[in-house]
C-alpha cells in the first residue's frame, strides 16, 4: 500500500452548517495529508432529514464558504454517510475524518482525527442562544418576560437538542 503522503486526491465529509477553526483545522491536517481536498458536503436535504432542520447557511452558501478555503480544491454534494463506490466515483484515496465516523469505509481507506475540543457547530447555536436571551433581557426588570424568554429558549434548545 501507498503512503498517505504520496496520496494525489483525499475526501472529507462535512456538513459544515456554522463553519468554525474546527472545521478549518481539519481541512488543513486533510490537506497535509495528501494535497488534493476534495470536501463532501451533505445537502440541505440529508441535513434536514438526518439532523431535523435546515441548515443555517444553504448548500450553495456553504460551498462558497468551502471554496474561498486554501486547502480546498473541490466541493461536491454528498449524501449524509459516504462509501468507498462515492470515494470512487470521486477518484479520492482517503477518507479523512473525526474520530467520530459512522461511513462505510474499510479502515485502509480512512485517516481519522481527533476533533477540536470544546467546538462545534451545536456548541455555536447553544451560544448564540445564550446571547439571545442575554441582549434582550438586559436592563428590563419584567420577571414575567423573562420567564417567558428563558422558556421559549429552552424549548429551542431542546429542539436542536443543544442541552
């Protein structure tokens, strides 16, 4: 078998809805591994279906996002979990990853990473949140609305399951 560094063309699946140094710190390490990026991103449909919701930034969005990237060289649509026949389709080597894949992918074809701790694209929306409530509940000494917003953020919370 090959060496990784001599590898032309490496796949990395990515939903990328909030785009943060996580994301980018994998991209890179992908890169480092084999020069060519080739970033599979899910759809707005394999989000919506798999995750319950649609993404903040559309697919198109994101792939713009992908695509001003250094260390990315392409962006094609993928679905939510890839296998070797999509690898090969895109003629890609490797399968660069977090440590927490789920893909059909046999472990001689898969570089796995571990993730960035303490980020993620979940983490962003509990935060953004927080701020939320933070910003309009300043300076206003109604307890009835605050109860009221503190309310409607937890059930938005729990619905992107964030707690």
């Amino acid at each position: 078998m090959e060496s990784v560094q001599a590898v032309k063309r490496i796949m990395v699946d990515m939903s990328m809805t909030l785009m943060h140094h996580g994301h980018i710190r994998l991209l890179r390490r992908a890169w480092e591994t084999g020069h060519h990026v080739v970033v599979a991103l899910t759809t707005d449909k394999e989000i919506l279906s798999y995750k319950g919701y649609t993404p903040e930034l559309s697919y198109d969005q994101r792939k713009e996002v992908l695509e001003g990237i250094k260390y990315v060289h392409e962006v094609v649509p993928s679905p939510w979990l890839i296998d070797e026949a999509f690898m090969d389709k895109h003629q890609c080597d490797y399968l660069v990853h977090g440590h927490d894949n789920f893909n059909h992918v046999r472990a001689e074809r898969l570089v796995l990473f571990p993730r960035t701790e303490g980020i993620s694209s979940s983490d962003i929306r509990r935060r953004v949140l927080d701020c939320l409530i933070a910003v309009n509940l300043k300076n206003k000494t109604d307890s009835r609305s605050d109860k009221l917003a503190r309310a409607l953020i937890d059930v938005m919370k729990s619905e992107f399951n964030l707690k």
